[in-house]
C-alpha cells in the first residue's frame, strides 16, 4: 500500500507537470455507418516500469470504437518482474516472464481523460535463474489464469498518453527441472501491481 500511494503520487506530479505543457488535443470522434453505430478501428499500445516492485508491463490493444466515448477491442500483455520465491529453503533469484491475453473495455468522458478495463486469461508464464540452468514448465492446471487491470490515462498530445495501470494475477506455478531431473515446484503468488505507462493512441478519426 505504501508503495502505491508513493507512485500515485508520483504520477499526480509528473501529470501537474505536464498540463502546463501541453498542446490543444483535438477531439476524436467517428463517422456514423448506415445503422447509426460507430465501428472504426482504433490501436494502442503503452510501456512502463515500477521501481517499487521491478514491474516492467506493455500493453497493446486493437479494437474498434462504438462512439466518441465508448470502444471494444482485443488486448495482449507482456510482463517482466524480479521475483526471490523460496525452493527447499533456498531463495532464487529469478526474473519472471508472462503473456496475457483477453478484452478491453475503453471510456473517454472527455478528449483528455481515458479509463481502461481489461480481463482475460495468462497464456504463458516462464522464469529464468541468475547463475542456474533450470527449465521451467508453466502449470496451467494449478495456476489461477486469470487476470484483470483497471488504467487512468491523460492525454498529453494528441496520440501520446501517460497512464496509471494496476494488473492483477492469481498464484501461478512452475515445474522447475534440472535437465531431466525434477527438482520442484515453484509458487508465485502476484506477479502484478502498479505500473507508470507511456503510450501511443490512435483513435478512428479526427474532427475536422
């Protein structure tokens, strides 16, 4: 808790910053279709880095707008963090990698202001060891697969975006192997946590 009130904080400074700075951003909307609805393609993509808990997290979305406020689109997540899990009393130093796949829900009340919601399942989870030549093997059946995060963005230009991003995982397992022997398995119980993101986003289109 005391690490996420230091990076909310941190990005409420960075944001007082740049308001001073930044240029007009235009507002994005899309042209109706026949039914009335609004379906242009939208993409974006954002990468970031904790100092609190080694996170580093990237983000990449594809989906299409409803209307100027509301889009729908599919997200992956690739995700790095330093972990020290505990083996037969032995702690190891590992760096833990993982692929996540699922939905995104986008809300923007106003051009500036986006909010993100995304939910899905972990496709991949795979370690590496300092100074170790283990293999790992993800454990699909006894990890918890899935995952959500929640994301505030302010539009800083009009395609760049700064956001503040929670993602949160389940316990995950790994079989760790000594080449064909088995040495024993390891539990990681949050892999997630907050995250500082810079972005690109590229709504439909804009208004002349």
């Amino acid at each position: 808790m005391e690490n996420a009130s230091r990076l909310i904080s941190a990005l409420i400074f960075v944001s007082i910053c740049l308001i001073g700075r930044v240029t007009p951003v235009e507002a994005h909307v899309c042209t109706p279709d026949s039914n009335g609805l609004q379906l242009r393609p939208c993409l974006n993509f954002a990468i970031g880095y904790s100092p609190f808990n080694h996170l580093y997290l990237g983000n990449m979305a594809y989906g299409r707008q409803l209307n100027r406020h509301h889009s729908l689109g599919l997200a992956v997540a690739f995700l790095s963090r330093k972990v020290q899990p505990q083996l037969s009393g032995i702690s190891l130093k590992s760096n833990l990698l993982s692929f996540l796949v699922g939905l995104e829900y986008r809300y923007s009340p106003c051009p500036r202001l986006l909010f993100e919601a995304q939910a899905g399942l972990v496709g991949m989870v795979s370690a590496s060891f300092n100074n170790l030549e283990f293999s790992t093997a993800y454990q699909k059946k006894d990890s918890n697969r899935l995952f959500g995060s929640i994301a505030a963005a302010f539009r800083i230009k009009p395609e760049v975006i700064v956001s503040l991003r929670y993602l949160g995982l389940g316990e995950q397992y790994l079989e760790l192997r000594d080449k064909n022997r088995l040495v024993g398995y390891m539990s990681i119980a949050s892999l997630g946590g907050f995250c500082l993101q810079l972005g690109v986003d590229l709504p439909g289109k804009k208004l002349n």
